[in-house]
C-alpha cells in the first residue's frame, strides 16, 4: 500500500479517533494497572505539568468513579464531556474535527488550566494556604 493510499484511508477513518481514545480512557479507568506514559516535564524537573494526572482523572470520570476524579485533577470530569462530546460529532458528521465548533472555549479552557496549575504549585511546593484537593496526589505517575 503506498503513502498515499493509506493517508486516503485515514482521512476517511479518522473520525473514529475520538472514539478510539474514548475507550482507551475508559479502559484505563477499568483496569489502572494498564500501561501509560510517564510525564517528562516531572521526570526531568520533578515539577508536574498542568496535565499531570489528567489521563487518570478523566479515565476515572468516564467510569463513574467523580471523587477520585476530582482528587486527581479538576479538569478531568470536564474533559471527560467535551471527549464525550466530540466523540459524538465526529461520529455524526464524520469528521475528525467537526464544524459549527467556536475556538473560544478552547483558549479559555487552556488559560483555566494554566490558573489552577499555578495554584496547585502554590499550594503543594509554594507553602500557600489551600484545599487538599489543590494539592498534588502522592501517587506515582505510571
């Protein structure tokens, strides 16, 4: 098959990745003891990222599981809708990124995420007063 075939293919297919990384999410949120990354901003710096234990907190929204969730990372639930969501649109207008979606919820979401980074880092390395669910879990990142 030559590249362009293939690329043909996946142009046709690619709606489904969504969906795909749906149910890996939950899968992971099923059996935790499946493999995963490792973050490499911790690894090299010891400072977690803004997604650090996002993977496990949405996996653990699309199980049901919002306690855990919310302990991991505030953002996981919230992830876990908009997965959900565009897994839906893509699958109704079979398209990988569908259309009629503004941006700016995008940008707000990034900026969100940013904020409650620098709080957590405030609140677990940076002696600021805060909730424990501000703080970073003590669990190893897999």
């Amino acid at each position: 098959m030559t590249a362009n075939r293939f690329l043909q293919r996946l142009q046709r297919s690619g709606y489904l990745l969504p969906t795909g990384l749906l149910g890996g999410l939950w899968l992971k949120g099923l059996h935790p003891g499946l493999p995963g990354w490792s973050c490499p901003l911790r690894a090299l710096t010891g400072i977690p990222c803004p997604t650090c234990y996002l993977t496990r907190a949405t996996a653990a929204s699309l199980t049901g599981n919002l306690d855990g969730a919310l302990q991991l990372h505030a953002f996981g639930p919230v992830v876990a809708v908009a997965l959900v969501s565009w897994s839906i649109a893509s699958i109704r207008q079979r398209r990988l990124l569908p259309t009629g979606i503004p941006a700016w919820p995008l940008g707000a979401g990034v900026m969100a995420l940013l904020s409650y980074w620098l709080l957590r880092l405030g609140v677990s390395f940076g002696g600021w007063a805060g909730s424990d669910l501000l703080r970073f879990p003590l669990v190893q990142l897999s």
